[in-house]
C-alpha cells in the first residue's frame, strides 16, 4: 500500500504542526508516569504476589512490541488517530472503525479513572465532585492549544519523577530494606502473572498518545519514532525502580493489601514527611495522565467524525487554537457524566481490556508493511498481537466479559450503519 498523508492536509480543519521530540515524549510520559504507579501496583500484586516484577517484565515486553509497531506506523501514517488510521489503511474500514471504537470507549474509562484518582487523594469525601472539577479544567486548557498543554504535561512530569524518586531512594536506604522480599515464591502462578501484566499494562499504554496527536508533531517521520521508546524506556525504568522500592520494604503481601502503597511505603520506610506530598503528587500525576488522555481521545474522536464514524459536525477545528473544539467539549462532557457515576476500579479494567484490543490491531496492521515501508522483524508485530491477545483474556472476568460485550456493539453499530447507506 502507498504511503498516505495526513487527511487534513491543505484543509480547513487541519491541525497545526508545533510538538517537537522533547513536547512529543513528555505528553507520552504524562500518561505513562501518572497515576498507574501510583495505583496498579497493588492489585497486581494481589494477581502474581511474589511475581510481580515478572507480570511487570511481560507487561514491559508487550508494551515494546506494540511501541515498535505504532512506531513505525506512526511515520508512515502522521495523521490524528493512531491505529484507527493504521488499521483503515492495512487490514480495511472495518478494522479500522474497531480500534477507535476500543480506543475511545477504554480510554474514556480511562479518564473517568484518572479524575477519580484525583478526587480520592485530594479529597476523599467528595472525591466525584473534585473529579468532574478536574475534568472540566483540563479541557478548558486542552481547547485553549496543544502546545500549552505540552508544557503543562512538562512541569507535571518533573515534579512526579521527582517525588517518585525521592520515595525510591529513601525506601532501599532504609533499615526496613530486605532484599530476600524480592524472591519468587509458589504463590507466583503463570495466570496470576498473566493478569497483573494485564493490569500493569494500564500504565503503560500512555506512549499511544504520541500517535494519536501525529498530526500536530514536527517532522513526524522523524519525531514519532523517536519519542516513543525514549518515553517508553524512561517509563520502564522508573517504574522497575518503583516497584522494588516497594517490595523491598512493603513485601508482596503487605503491597498486595494496600490501598495506597507509594504512601505506605514512604510510612514504613520512616519518611512520614513523605506522605503528603506523595499524596499531592499522586493527586498531580493523575491530572498529567488526564490531560494527555483527553487530548488522546479527542483526536481520535476526530479522526472517526472526518470518516463520518462518528457525527462529522465533531470533525471541526477551532479557527483561532487549532484544536478539534467539538470533540474536545463532546469526550470532557461523556468524562464528567462518567467520573460522577462510575468507579476507580471497575474503569481500570474495563479500560485495559480496550487497550489491549487496540493494540492487537496497531500489531496486526504492522505485519502488512513491506521492508520498504519500515516494516520492524516479523518477530515483534507477532509477538505483539499473541501478547495483547493473552493479557486481554486473563484480566479479570468482569473486564472480559464487558469489554467483549463492547466491542460485539461497536461491529453491531458499524454493521447497521453499512447496511443502511447500501439501501440509501
């Protein structure tokens, strides 16, 4: 298939080209180093107990996969949607129309999620209304440009490493430090770890926002590539670094039973100065991933509308900012409805679930590119696709059994509407 340009080249709706590199890893950091860390840690401890660090390995290699392959895609296709427009190139409208439809609906969890996170460590009791708050906020600073919301991504992410590593530091300096803590025991079954992969991976996939803003990065052949392992390395890093932090001191039962375990960790280390401001970064760490997540779904969310998917009226963008307004208000307003009524938990796993089906999708279309399009080892794409395929079926029950649910509708919905304009 031929290299294809950005849909909205030479258009009125077209998005405007400033991210570089740096602002391109940093919006990929901002959903990777938020509020995941903070959160994922403990159920996935309770999937893989003394396991943990290998569901965290597996999770890092299947995110690896999927980054080479959105990678290379991304430089072939630098428009605004990530693998809705790799899988409508490679494998066809269908499959194409599926991945948005998983990636809108999962990462619409996913942000219901991250505005919740706000609301528990800022304000427990109120937690909804600080979540709808929070919402509301970022996409008013969404609408105002992408490039403002790079630079507020920007100082969030320093602030977060910063913190996460004082946290790190101080827990494997501490008396409680015990390194046997780090051992696998039988506790560790290949489901559990499977399952806490699958959760761990809910951290990861932030490096897909990269993808999806494509078409408002410089040079996208070039930057895209770049920035997505140096986000994902930098990611992995840190939070290999976290969670031996926290096993050494905390233990894989202790973490698996905490509610919040950088802020128990900080306690048990003995650095109880700590626990505020892990709290207040862990409430600024979420606002990052929210801020990015909102972007992410937004441009998907206009990619679908420009292919009349979705309402085309959401396909317009802002004369003035540049930004895609309508679908930015439409995804903040769905947001806010499901930050005041759902809950933390059950948006988590429903969101990986939809994830991971998009990157199965992101892989598949990879296995079509030719040598001279880039196409990475064979190797990866398949890996990446089995991997997706394997964490997406050993979540939780629930998770699978609602997402599966989701996506046979999102077919249903597309297949009803190509059987009404063959009949028109």
């Amino acid at each position: 298939m031929s290299r294809t340009s950005s849909p909205a080249a030479g258009l009125p709706d077209e998005l405007r080209r400033r991210l570089g590199v740096p602002d391109a890893v940093m919006i990929g950091l901002g959903s990777m180093i938020g509020a995941g860390i903070f959160a994922a840690l403990a159920p996935a401890a309770r999937a893989a107990g003394s396991g943990l660090l290998l569901g965290l390995a597996l999770a890092a290699v299947v995110a690896y996969c999927n980054a080479t392959s959105s990678a290379r895609l991304a430089a072939l296709y630098p428009a605004s949607g990530g693998t809705y427009v790799y899988g409508r190139e490679r494998l066809g409208a269908f499959w194409g129309y599926l991945a948005g439809w998983a990636f809108v609906v999962g990462k619409t969890a996913s942000c219901a999620a991250m505005a919740l996170t706000v609301g528990t460590y800022l304000w427990p009791a109120h937690a909804h209304a600080v979540a709808v708050a929070a919402v509301v906020a970022l996409t008013v600073a969404n609408w105002t440009g992408v490039q403002k919301s790079a630079l507020l991504t920007r100082v969030i992410v320093a602030v977060v490493l910063a913190v996460l590593a004082a946290v790190a530091v101080t827990a494997l300096g501490s008396d409680g430090a015990e390194a046997h803590r780090l051992g696998i025991g039988a506790d560790a079954t290949p489901g559990g770890v499977l399952q806490a992969a699958g959760l761990l991976f809910f951290a990861f996939a932030g490096y897909a926002r990269i993808a999806t803003l494509g078409e408002e990065v410089r040079d996208p052949a070039r930057t895209i590539p770049r920035a997505i392992p140096v986000a994902l390395g930098i990611a992995l890093v840190v939070y290999a670094v976290v969670a031996v932090s926290t096993l050494v001191v905390l233990g894989p039962q202790t973490l698996a039973s905490a509610t919040a375990p950088l802020t128990e960790t900080a306690r048990a280390a003995g650095a109880d100065r700590l626990v505020p401001v892990v709290r207040i970064t862990a409430a600024l760490a979420a606002l990052g991933s929210l801020l990015a997540l909102l972007l992410g779904v937004s441009r998907t969310t206009l990619a679908m509308a420009r292919d009349h998917h979705l309402p085309h009226a959401l396909a317009a963008v802002h004369p003035r900012f540049k930004v895609p307004h309508r679908a930015e208000l439409l995804v903040g307003a769905v947001v806010a409805v499901a930050a005041a009524t759902s809950d933390v938990r059950g948006a988590i796993g429903f969101s990986s679930f939809g994830v991971l089906a998009y990157y199965a999708v992101a892989n598949a279309s990879a296995w079509t590119l030719t040598p001279a399009e880039g196409r990475p080892a064979r190797l990866v794409p398949a890996l990446g696709l089995a991997g997706c395929t394997a964490l997406a079926c050993a979540l939780p029950l629930p998770s699978v059994v609602t997402g599966a649910a989701v996506l046979l509708a999102g077919a249903a919905v597309y297949a009803l509407r190509r059987a009404g304009a063959r009949r028109r």
